[in-house]
C-alpha cells in the first residue's frame, strides 16, 4: 500500500543515496544573440571587509539569465564607481553595450549603503540614475539579487526573478533507509535552509502567492498527509489526512484554498480546500486516476493529470460549473502541467518512447515545443516572470535540478555538489 500511494502521487520519483549541499551552477548553453555589459567591481569606501561582491553576484545573475555576455575584468580598462569617471571610449573599445557601476559605504550603524547606476554606451547617458539601497552584512545577496532584477528589467522590458527562491527535495542515506529533506534555497542556488526533514518521504512542495506559506505532501507511519507551513515561524498544521490518499496541494492564486487529491471516497479525485472554513468541495467525480491539480493563473480553471483516456493526459476543469475537457493530445502521455502567469502557454512532462522531457503547449495555437533533452525530466515550476522553467532530472547518474528558459534556448543545471535533489518549485514574486 505504501509503494501504491507513493506512485499515485507523484509520477516517476526516483529515490537515491543522496547527501545534502549547495547547489551550484552550470551553464550549458545560451541564447544565439548575447548582449555584451560590464559589471564593474562597485567602489568600497570603508575599513570592514565586505562579506559578499556585489558585482561578482549581479554578473553571475546575469550571465545565468543566457541573455548577458559579461566582459572579464582582466579586460576592463578602468574601473569607475561614478558615472563622472567613466570614459565611454573604453566601453565601446571593448564592445560593451552597457556599464553598470556603483559603490558600498559603511554606515556607523553597521549597516551598508550600496548605490548602483546602468549605463548605455552608445548614447552616453545612464539607463538607471543613481539608487541606494541600505543593507546589513546578511542582507548583501539580497541586495545584489535586487540590482540584477532592477538591470534584468530595464533591459528586457520583463521582471527579474533573481530575488525568488526555490524549494526543493533532497534525501541522505542508502535507498533502505534515506533521511529527506525539505530545503529554500536562493533563486542561483545559495543560502540552502532545511525546512523540514523526516525518515519517511517529502513531496509535492507549493507556495503560497505571497510566499509566507508553503505546503508540502509527507509520510507519517507509511501514509500520506498534507502539511501547511509558515516559512518565517517553521509552525506547521496538518490539513488533510483522511483515509487513502492525501496528495499534491496547489495553492490557489488568492491563497485562499487548496487543490489537492484524495481517495477518501476509493478513487482519487480533485477537490478543494477552503483554509480558513475548512471547507472541502469535490470536483471531480471519475472511475479514472485524477491527480497533480495545478490553478490557471485567474483562478477559474484547475490543470490537471488523468488517465481517464486510457493513458495519462492533461485534463482542464472549469471551477465553476466542474466541467472538464481535454488538453493535451501530443506524445505518448502529459504529467505535471503547469501554467505561465499570463496563461498563454502550459508546460508539461510529456513522454515519447522511452523519453520524458519538458514540454511547452501554446494554449492558443495548440503548438507543442519540447524544450529539454536531459534524461528523465520531471517535475517543471516556473519563474514568476514565465522565462524560465526549472526541473529535476538525472546527469551523470545522478537527480540534479536543471533550468530551461520557455523558448528553449538557456539552459543550466543546477546540482548538489554531493547527491540527487528532486522536486523543485520555484516561489512566486514576495509581497
């Protein structure tokens, strides 16, 4: 029965002798057309040593996003902190579009001042004036994840997501008997807190819109139960633990509800949960396996898997009148949907053959893009701005989270420095 719940609630887990690290970065390839920028080291005016490189974490950011091409500082000419001391004839020697320059000040309360400007090159004049941002010593990547969205955004036109955070899944142990834990992380893979951790399985990690909240799938005595948790206090309340089945939570868009799946009544179907009342409301009603719900970005709709068609394919049901159609018809099965914030495309785990890749449907067109070519790709969440896809999959024998931006084009990998990570889900913007 245990190994039943566990199938049934995820598809494709895979379980591996895994120890707990910092995930770290590896960019393998990037959009065709770079733009070049500098990031110069920011002028430091103090005698406290600094505790992070705000340059060096704005430049990662942004070379990480596929869209940058950074120019060394070996290469760098100068090195101003003001826009008065900048001489644009070196920037366009080395083939620099933008400039992005700034400073730290220690402050006598121990805090920090950082100011940053971005500049355009070609026309000589600054993208972005002057902003300061006071920080303490802890707050520095904080700070440097900022500037990246601020850059990111003045560029591209679309929000960074640098400042958002992912949760994640690893275990420790051998495959008889592995500790898991529920682990946040920085957006770029730093900064790794454990959330929870328990001898019996964790999965299905959700957040809530606004953050605060999470809500996760853990195994007491072999059964599944559904958990709420505050992130900043750690308390934690049970929700959902009937008889069968307690599985995948979805937070709503307004936070108020939960989707969730459970077999209470024999098979597994959709229902809602109303938080606060505790209200819960059948949604689907099918002799067919319903599970993995996912809300459309408005609310109206709920994303779902079922095999009710004889194999697993994404289904869509209206909250309102419960009616269900189907979604997917490409590939020998679609799991795990998800949709972008503005609706317009849903990503899958879609299976040919004897592949499981990430794939993007255009919800208007029906155009399907696989956009991974890893083994054994599960579990997609996107980026609050929808550029970036972020997933588990296996490299070199070993579950690592992968990122894919939705066109296909970037693509970096994001493993533990010593074991297997699954189940990622990446947070939405923090209110």
């Amino acid at each position: 029965m245990f190994n039943k719940w566990v199938a049934i609630l995820v598809f494709g887990l895979f379980f591996s002798s895994v120890s707990r690290a910092q995930l770290v970065i590896e960019i393998n390839s990037g959009a065709d057309q770079l733009l070049p920028i500098a990031v110069v080291p920011f002028g430091y005016t103090g005698t406290r040593a600094l505790p992070e490189d705000i340059a060096q974490i704005v430049e990662n950011d942004l070379v990480r996003s596929g869209l940058f091409d950074a120019i060394p500082r070996a290469n760098m000419l100068s090195m101003p902190s003001k826009e008065a001391d900048v001489y644009y004839r070196d920037w366009r020697l080395l083939k620099s579009d933008y400039v992005v320059i700034g400073s730290v000040q220690a402050l006598t309360d121990g805090k920090f001042r950082i100011g940053f400007e971005l500049l355009n090159v070609l026309s000589q004049k600054p993208v972005q004036k002057h902003a300061y941002i006071d920080v303490s010593e802890s707050n520095f990547r904080d700070a440097a994840h900022y500037i990246s969205d601020k850059v990111y955004e003045l560029l591209t036109g679309i929000p960074g997501a640098f400042s958002t955070r992912i949760l994640y899944v690893t275990t420790e142990g051998d495959q008889k008997a592995p500790t898991f834990k529920l682990q946040v992380a920085d957006a770029d893979g730093y900064r790794p807190i454990v959330v929870v951790t328990s001898k019996e399985p964790i999965l299905s990690p959700s957040w809530s819109s606004d953050g605060r909240n999470i809500a996760y799938v853990m195994f007491r005595n072999r059964r599944p139960n559904i958990f709420i948790q505050e992130l900043a206090s750690g308390k934690r309340q049970q929700i959902a633990q009937f008889r069968g089945l307690n599985g995948a939570p979805a937070w709503s868009p307004d936070g108020k509800k939960l989707a969730l799946v459970l077999s209470k009544d024999n098979n597994p179907e959709i229902y809602t949960l109303d938080i606060a009342t505790q209200k819960l409301e059948r949604m689907t009603n099918h002799y067919a396996i319903d599970t993995e719900p996912s809300w459309e970005p408005d609310g109206k709709g709920i994303v779902f898997t079922s095999d009710r068609g004889g194999n697993p394919q994404i289904y869509r049901l209206d909250v309102d009148s419960k009616r269900v159609e189907r979604v997917t018809f490409e590939g020998d099965l679609n799991t795990r949907a998800r949709m972008t914030p503005d609706g317009r495309y849903l990503v899958t785990v879609q299976k040919n053959g004897g592949s499981y890749h990430v794939a993007l449907q255009d919800m208007k067109t029906g155009r399907v893009q696989i956009l991974t070519e890893t083994y054994l790709d599960e579990s997609p969440s996107i980026a609050p701005n929808g550029s970036m896809v972020i997933y588990a999959t296996t490299h070199q024998g070993r579950g690592i989270l992968a990122v894919v931006s939705v066109d296909g084009l970037v693509k970096y990998r994001l493993p533990s420095a010593d074991g297997d990570v699954r189940e990622p889900s990446w947070s939405p913007y923090f209110k």
